[in-house]
C-alpha cells in the first residue's frame, strides 16, 4: 500500500522461473519505478498512486524511458 515494492524478491523470482515476473504491490514513486526498470522483469503495475495523483502516468513513462 504505498511502501515501496519487494524488488529483491521480485528479481531473485525473476531469475529462478522461465515465466515473466512483474513487479507489483506498493509502487509509489517514480524512484521505484526506475529501480524496478533495471530488474530482470517483464513490469510493473502502479495502481494507486496513480488514483492519488502520487504517480503521473506520463512522468513514469518517461522515467523508464518508455512510449
């Protein structure tokens, strides 16, 4: 809710499965979005603090340099 996602876990389950691993639960900046961008994983899901304006969805595209 807000605190930050898992990422060690996240990339430590990234590296051991065959399947995409998208980080999820807790984004809530676009520091964590940057970090999660240098992981071994397919994404993440940002929810609310897109709802809460934490998070502008065209300042995190460009922080991970997507469009």
């Amino acid at each position: 809710m807000l605190q930050g996602p898992n990422l060690e876990a996240s990339a430590a389950l990234a590296k051991v499965v065959s399947i995409p691993v998208v980080v999820s639960g807790g984004v809530s900046s676009l520091d964590d979005l940057r970090r999660a961008a240098l992981l071994p994983v397919a994404g993440a899901i940002v929810g609310r603090a897109l709802y809460t304006g934490a998070v502008d969805l065209a300042a995190a595209l460009e922080a991970v340099e997507c469009s």
